[in-house]
C-alpha cells in the first residue's frame, strides 16, 4: 500500500520517510478534498489499518486526477520529498526513472542485487552516463528497501560517517568517536537488512582509486566486509572496495555510443551523434521496415 500511494503521488521513497511521507501524502489529500466525504473516507479507513484494495484505489485514482488538474496540488506533492522531507532523510532515487535501450544491462544489475553474492556492486562509468537512473530502475523493480545518500564534493568522511548514522538511526549522531560510529552504522544496517546506495563514491577516494586517508579506508573496509548489500556509483577505476570476485564486483556503465542499437545505425550508413539521430533514420533502419 505505501508503495501504491508514493507512486500515486509521483514519488518513491522507502522506510521511516516513506511513512513519514505517506503521512502528509494522505494529509494534503484529506484537505483537498474537503468536501467529498467518500475520498476522506478511503484515507479515514487506511489511516485506520483498513488497507482494502477499494480504499487504495478511491486514493490513488483522487491523487491523480489532483495532479493532472491543479498545479497547486502538484507542486505540494513535489514539495514533500523536497523541501519538507525531515532532517533525517535520506536522498531519494529520481521518480520514475527515464530509461531507455538498457534492458541487458538492466537485467545484469538486477541479477547482482538479487544475489547474496556479491555482496558490494560498484557501477561505474563517466559522468552522465546514466548509473544512477539505471540504478534506480534496477531498485525499483526488485522493490528494495533502500538507503541512498549522495555523496558531495566538500564532504569529508567525518561528515559521511554522521551523515549515516542519522540515516540509519533517524536522529542526530551523539558525540562519539568517529571509529566507534562505524559500528553503530554497520548494526542499524544488518538490523535493517537493507541496501545501502553511496552515490558519488568518488568523493571518499583520491585519483579514483584508493581512500582519501585511514577513516576513509576504514568506512570502506567496514561496509566492503560487513556482508549486507552495498551499491556504489562512482566514475570508471572507482575500486576501493577491493576486487575479490566472490564479494565485489564492477558493474560498467557504456556510453550510447557504444549502444549494439547505435552500432547497428552506424553500420548501416546512419550519421549523426546518438542525440541527434533523426526519428526518420531510425524508422528507416529497422528491420522489415
């Protein structure tokens, strides 16, 4: 049901914010609908445990006719992932991921996360390549219970280490060793027994390769060797997780270019970059047309 109603919403989001954030989705509803008694119905019902098929349905079908009619209602919903999500939450992944010409891949990365082994997954590719939609969709599709957060350029892994503790925990980090935090870390993980996504794992490494000092190398080996599902993105030769094929493997993201599609196109006389491949060339190309 939580699931429904956050992709009603337009939004997907997992765990305690997901809750949270059903929470003021069936609010902004409620008061939308002020004056239809059987919509406020169907949300006095799920807020009453009375999850029916029926009431789910009367909700979702009320969120979207809001969202295609009134921009106000859109830009409410879009407003509660966004600017209101609480202190503690996490980075959502984009909803719904736009994903073309990547079903091999797709299926591979879902083979991956599906499997216990391996545990740690490191997609890798240059900038813009598409890892991030791509994994997005490969989560959503496995309907994983997910934790993601974003690494930046100015963070340090201090800053990292806080930052998933109050994922995990859902309140502020107390004033411990930042050593002792990583234990913390690692018990809300098993006992969540979800995936862990550290999006920009380039951040944490020098020359893409190797961790920037020993906290950062000791976070890595932690996560790296705690067993649990970890997801890495980062740019090509981001391998500081180790290369043992029984518990970590690389996952390359190729460019369009070097799409069997777009090869297909090339060689059989299309021009053009991928982006600009006119929809008329392509028809023209496929087979038996």
């Amino acid at each position: 049901m939580i699931v429904e109603l956050l992709i009603g919403g337009g939004i997907w989001l997992t765990g305690r914010v997901a809750e949270w954030t059903i929470e003021r989705i069936l609010d902004r509803t409620y008061d939308y609908y002020a004056t239809d008694s059987r919509i406020r119905r169907a949300i006095d019902n799920i807020r009453g445990g009375l999850g029916d098929p029926a009431s789910i349905r009367i909700i979702l079908d009320a969120i979207k006719s809001a969202r295609e009619s009134d921009p106000g209602f859109r830009r409410a919903m879009q407003d509660i992932t966004t600017r209101d999500l609480p202190e503690f939450a996490m980075d959502p992944f984009p909803y719904p991921p736009t994903l073309f010409g990547r079903d091999l891949q797709l299926g591979d990365l879902r083979t991956l996360l599906d499997c216990d082994t391996p545990n740690v997954v490191q997609v890798v590719g240059t900038s813009g390549v598409g890892k991030t939609v791509l994994a997005a969709q490969a989560i959503f599709d496995l309907a994983c219970d997910y934790v993601r957060l974003e690494l930046d350029r100015t963070e340090t892994p201090e800053s990292i280490i806080v930052r998933l503790y109050e994922l995990l925990h859902w309140q502020a980090a107390p004033e411990r060793p930042h050593k002792d935090l990583i234990g913390n870390i690692l018990e809300a993980w098993k006992a969540r027994d979800c995936v862990l996504v550290l999006d920009n794992l380039h951040v944490l490494l020098n020359d893409h390769a190797n961790p920037k000092d020993d906290l950062a190398k000791l976070l890595l080996d932690r996560l790296g060797g705690s067993g649990q599902k970890l997801l890495t993105l980062g740019w090509p030769s981001t391998t500081a997780m180790g290369g043992a094929r029984e518990r970590v493997r690389e996952f390359l993201v190729k460019g369009i270019d070097e799409d069997e599609g777009v090869r297909k196109l090339r060689a059989e006389g299309v021009v053009g970059s991928p982006e600009t491949i006119t929809l008329e060339q392509v028809v023209l190309n496929l087979d038996g047309n």
